[in-house]
C-alpha cells in the first residue's frame, strides 16, 4: 500500500509492516536498557575510585530516572505531532553523549549532568517507541507494549558479562565509553526506519474493553482512576527500582557477590549469575503478563504480578545471604516487577484512547521517576539501621497493598469508566 502525505489511509497495513515496525521499537530500547539495568555494575568501581559514598553516587540514577520519566509527556507530545523518527534519531545522540561524559566525570557534579542527559534521549526513546506499539496493535495492545517493554527490561542480558568483564581489565570508564558511542549509533540508525500508523492501517477490534473517544493528557489528569494507577505505580515501581539500583551493593554486604553459583551446568559468580538471569526474567515477564492481561484482565493480571512480588522481596530478604537462592529470588523479583511496563501502558490507553497514547502515557509514566526519589533514601535508611530489613519490608508491604488495589479499587473505577465513555 503507498499513501501519499497527507492522506488518509483506507487498507489495512500487513503484518508483516506492524510487526516491522515493533521490531525496530524493541532494538531502540534494547540499545538503552544499559543506562538503567547496567547502572549497578558501576556503583563500586565509582566509589572505590572517588570515595564519594553510595548515596550521593545513587542519586545519578535518581537524575537519570527522573529526566527520563518527567520530561516524557512534553517528548510524548511532539512524538504524537510528528512522529517516532526526528525524536528518537535525535536521542541516539544524547545516549551516547552520556555515557562519554561518564567516562571522563571526575566529580559529582558531571556525574549527574551525564545523568541528566541520558534520561532525557532514553525519555524520548522508551515513550516514542511504547507509544507506537500502542498505536500499532490495539488488538493485542498488552502483548505489543511488553514486547517493547522487554527490550528495555532484558536488553541488557547479553552485555552485563562483557561490561563486567571490560569494567575489571579496563576500568568502567572504557566500558562507558565504548558501550554508549556503540548503543547511540545503533538507535540512530534504527530509528529512521520508525513511522506511526494512518488512520486505517490498523485493526480496530479488541478482546479489552477500549474507549470509544480520544482523550488528551488535561482531561486524563482529571480523572480520578488515572491518579489511583499512578499512586500504585509508584508504590511497585519502587521496590523493583530500588533492586536494579541496590542489587550489587546488596550482593555485596551479604557477602554473596563473588561466590561462585552453579545452575543447569553454568557456572558464575553470584552477582554476575543473578544480573544475567534477573535481565532475562525481567525482559520475559513484559510480554507474558501483557499476553495474560490481553485474556484475562489488566487488574487481575496485576494482583496475581504485584502479589508474587511482595512475597518474593520478602524472600529475597529471609535467603539473600545464600547465594543460590539470592540468585533465584532475585530473579523471581524481577519477572514479577517489570511486568509493570506493559501493564500500565495498555491500560492508561484502554482508557483514553491511541491518538494521544505517547502524551498520556507519558504522564503516568512519571510515576517512576517519583518511585526513584526513593532510591537514595534506600542506601540512607540502610546506613542508618545497619540493614536493609526496613527497605525490605517496606517494598514488601508497597507491593501486597497496591495488589490488593488492583482488585479493590482499580477494576470497579475503571469499569465505571469505561460504562460512562
């Protein structure tokens, strides 16, 4: 099918180009999932070298997490207007621009500008490319969104070994170096490939109830169920930050980061063990809940992932100094957390429709960076009594309450939504 600009489309666009076109999505995220889930390979080589303690280190990631989450709705809007290409091509260049500035930081102050940096390109590439996964499957808009999800969650599996191993023969400046200016020039290129769907492109049915009308981000806000799903992703998004942040210097006062662990015949350090399988899970659980959700329900979905994730923080806690099972546990903490980030996607445009789904999302999406805020207050508190039992517990109980949530609260308002549009 050829549309000339400007025109409507009246055929439907072939598999093969809705599938292209998510393809292309999962690889730009695959490509800045480093900057979020390598983060904790970083922490104490940093530290050892600066001696700058880990809660002010940490608050770096707070930055990067904050920049990449609140400016999304301002980045979703000029993606909804003009589309994935310009934006995210653009934002190949800030990615790798950060991760130069990190490997020549020589103090805090260009450690967090990095940081800010490279939340704002990852801003614009995480929402760009969910936001045209949304727009392109509203018929399987759960499985779409974790698909997408997954790149970002899992991408970062295959080079935690290669960046562990290049932090400790060449220092973490080379492997920031040489990982962001590789990750950057792979998104340039891939994103120009990028375009969001004509009208008519796409299928129109869905298993989910969907709403009828497009809503923009000021009617959104206004309403009382989008503010109940941003108070619950806050509440999980904060255990499973504190994780991909705290997971090495967890490791490490537990005692358990260099013990060997031996699974199905593979053989690695404890750390090195559960980043690679946590990666894996965490990128495999985005599309599977979404799959579920698609069949059964988005609320339910979410009870059945935020119950199995408090219980798993709390595990993690009881077995963490066995570094078989801290592997494991940590590994059932993140398949039942990244969940999340397909999850709420598809719900927040089941309420308010594809057209503004970029600009909308984004809005919800700054639930995690409000989640990051307390992430420095993990190393805090974790200083201050000794132990991370209270950080624990506390990301147990955030979890089982915002499970209960989902069923309680969240499915009646959203039904009652849905009935009035």
């Amino acid at each position: 099918m050829t549309t000339a600009t400007g025109t409507v489309a009246t055929t439907r666009a072939s598999e093969t180009t809705r599938w292209g076109q998510l393809i292309f999505g999962i690889i730009c995220m695959v490509m800045i999932a480093n900057l979020q889930y390598g983060w904790t390979l970083f922490v104490n080589p940093i530290d050892a070298k600066f001696h700058w303690g880990r809660a002010a280190i940490q608050v770096a990631f707070s930055i990067f997490v904050l920049t990449e989450t609140w400016l999304v709705p301002i980045e979703g809007w000029f993606i909804d207007k003009f589309g994935p290409k310009v934006m995210i091509s653009a934002s190949g260049v800030l990615v790798a621009i950060a991760w130069v500035i990190n490997s020549v930081a020589d103090s805090l102050f260009l450690l967090y500008v990095g940081a800010a940096i490279g939340g704002i390109g990852a801003g614009v590439i995480y929402g760009g490319s969910v936001g045209n996964a949304l727009k392109w499957f509203p018929d399987r808009r759960g499985l779409a969104a974790g698909l997408t999800a997954a790149g970002f969650g899992a991408g970062s599996a295959l080079t935690v070994i290669p960046i562990a191993n290049m932090i400790a023969s060449s220092g973490y400046q080379s492997a920031f170096l040489w990982f962001g200016l590789g990750q950057g020039i792979v998104v340039i290129l891939v994103a120009l490939l990028l375009r969001a769907p004509e009208e008519g492109e796409v299928p129109a049915v869905a298993a989910v109830a969907q709403s009828r009308r497009d809503y923009q981000w000021t009617e959104a806000i206004k309403t009382p169920v989008f503010w109940v799903m941003y108070v619950m992703f806050v509440m999980v998004g904060a255990g499973g930050l504190m994780a991909v942040a705290q997971l090495a210097p967890i490791a490490k006062d537990f005692k358990v980061d260099t013990i060997p662990v031996s699974i199905l015949g593979l053989t690695l350090p404890a750390l090195t063990f559960a980043l690679s399988i946590d990666r894996v899970l965490n990128g495999f659980c985005r599309p599977f809940f979404g799959w579920v959700s698609d069949h059964i329900g988005r609320e339910n979905t979410m009870f059945i992932a935020f119950l199995i994730e408090g219980i798993g923080i709390y595990a993690l806690l009881i077995f963490a100094g066995n570094p078989f099972w801290f592997v494991i546990l940590s590994g059932l903490v993140f398949f039942a957390w990244g969940e999340i980030y397909s999850l709420f996607p598809a719900t927040c445009t089941d309420l308010y429709g594809k057209k503004f789904a970029t600009t909308n999302y984004g809005m919800l999406y700054t639930a995690k960076g409000t989640a990051s805020l307390l992430i420095p207050l993990a190393s805090v508190l974790t200083a201050a009594t000794g132990s991370w039992h209270a950080v624990f517990y506390v990301a147990a109980i955030l979890n089982i309450v915002a499970a209960v949530m989902a069923l309680v609260v969240l499915k009646p308002m959203r039904m009652k939504f849905m009935a009035k549009s």
